[in-house]
C-alpha cells in the first residue's frame, strides 16, 4: 500500500499599502502555525505602511524579505515565499499556476480600483485578475473611512465578480481588552473563510451550544 503524505495547502497572501498592516501579519503568523505554504506579495507602499505601524523593518529585496519573514513567522524553510513586484513567473500570476485562495489584507482602494478593472500592473494586480477569472477563493480586506461613492461601486463590482469584501470592522460582542483582540477577530473570520481551524475567537452561539448540550 502506498503512503499518501497529506496535501499542503497554499494560499496567496498580499500586502498593500492601507493601513491595517497588522492584520496581515497575523495571518501570516496562524497560516504558518496551521502549516501553510503562503506565497507573499508586498507592494511598495505596504513596505512603508509596515515600517510605520509595526517595529517589523522589511529589507529591499524580496530574497532579503522572504529571510526575515520565515524568521518573523517562526516558519520552516521554503514555507513563506516572497515573490517580487514584478515576478510574472510566480505561481499566483498564471490561471495554469496552483490553485490558491488569494487574501489581500489590507486592501488599499487602489487596488480595489485596479482589480475592479482588470489592471495587471503589477503582480498583486495580477494575482487577483487570476483569482477573479478562475473563479478561485479571493477575499479583499479594505480600512477604509468613509467610502466614497467609487469605492463602494468598485466594491459591488467585484462582489459581483465573486470577490468576498471583508472590512477590517471588528467587533465587541467578544468584549475585547486589548488591540490584539482586535486584531484577532479580523483575522479569525478571515481563516474561517478560508477553511483552517482557529482558536482565536469562539464562534457565534459557541458558549450556548455547550451550555445546552451540558445542560
């Protein structure tokens, strides 16, 4: 009988530059403690957002990045892989590539705007014309207030398309005490979406559930 090693699965992770960056780096951190490959995509403004929200410094060049985020993460080797802004040889820049959801979290409303209209300016860009034409699993995550009335015509547009739009709007029914319960929450929904397990954040009717099971 042969031994079938358990499939990995791998998921498209980009960074652009809204504010938010938080929430991206911790689904990096649970995507890798859940054992996922994730291919990373980080724009130039990202960078600069990263730098000025948290005390993580991301160097130049995505070899360099791809170093210091398996480290960041606690990762095992080749499982984050960080692909450059022009790298049209990337998995996630080809329909014939693997087939990945795709998170853009944060979401700027740029990119809203480029994905809305079928720009493939960068590989970002690209990545999520690939998602939306395969129909594959692409969930944009905007911080943005207020929405003009282009972002919310952009937003309808690709929901339409199939895109989930998941603002980084986090809730307070959990009664949270710090911002990383904050954060937790986004991102908790955000892995649900996805499909992998977590323990960030009990869900709904969780705790009634088990009261009316024990009594």
């Amino acid at each position: 009988m042969t031994e079938h090693t358990p499939q990995v699965r791998t998921i498209n992770l980009a960074f652009t530059g809204a504010s938010g960056a938080q929430y991206g780096l911790r689904l990096l951190q649970c995507l890798v403690a859940a054992g996922c490959r994730v291919n990373v995509m980080i724009s130039r403004a990202a960078q600069v957002v990263i730098a000025t929200e948290t005390d993580l410094k991301l160097p130049g060049t995505p070899p360099a990045m791809q170093e210091t985020l398996t480290n960041w993460a606690q990762a095992e080797p080749g499982q984050v892989l960080v692909f450059g802004r022009e790298d049209w040889f990337a998995p996630p820049a080809s329909g014939s590539g693997e087939r990945a959801p795709l998170v853009v979290c944060p979401c700027s409303t740029g990119t809203l705007s480029a994905l809305a209209t079928g720009a493939s300016n960068n590989l970002i860009e690209r990545a999520g014309d690939v998602a939306l034409k395969e129909r594959r699993p692409l969930i944009l995550v905007p911080r943005e207030a207020p929405f003009s009335e282009v972002h919310l015509e952009n937003m309808l547009k690709l929901t339409r398309m199939g895109a989930v739009i998941m603002p980084a709007s986090p809730g307070f029914y959990h009664r949270p005490a710090s911002v990383q319960d904050l954060v937790d929450f986004v991102v908790a929904r955000l892995l649900d979406h996805l499909g992998i397990s977590q323990d960030l954040m009990p869900r709904w009717g969780e705790a009634r559930a088990e009261q009316k099971r024990s009594g």
